[in-house]
C-alpha cells in the first residue's frame, strides 16, 4: 500500500511536509515501523524493481484505492448538496 500511496503522491502531501512527520503519522497507528531510511529505501527499491505478479498487485491497490477516493469525494459532495 505505501507503493500504491507513493505512485500516486499521497506519501508527500498538504499533510506531511516531510517524510519524520509520515513516520510519526504512520507509527502512531500501526506501532512500530522500523527506520525512516529502511522504510522509504524499501518504498523506493519496490517501486524501481517490482516482478511481473507485483505489478500486477500494485495495479490492484491501485485502482482499490482510486475507487475508494472517488467513493468517498461523490459520497462528500452528496451530503454537501
């Protein structure tokens, strides 16, 4: 999911000015985590070398997640109208 959330741009948004506060945000739901450079090293070697069958599961996360934002942004302009 954090390969899906970084391909997309949701890792580095309005709402973490850097990648301490993602950690911070992460580790405060999930517990620990590890490193912040293990972390991020991982995202970025996933992202550069992924097989045939990962690719093929991140395209999945993928277009789950972009249904669910778009889920939620009509169910949000539903309740504002």
């Amino acid at each position: 999911m954090l390969v899906v959330l970084n391909e997309l741009g949701y890792l580095m948004n309005k709402h973490f000015t850097n990648k301490q506060q993602l950690v911070n945000a992460l580790e405060t739901t999930f517990g620990d985590i590890g490193s912040r450079q293990n972390l991020f090293t991982y995202v970025d070697r996933y992202s550069d070398a992924p097989g045939p069958a990962d690719l093929e599961e991140l395209k999945r996360h993928k277009q789950r997640l972009l249904d669910a934002i778009s889920k939620a942004s009509q169910q949000s302009f539903a309740n504002n109208t």
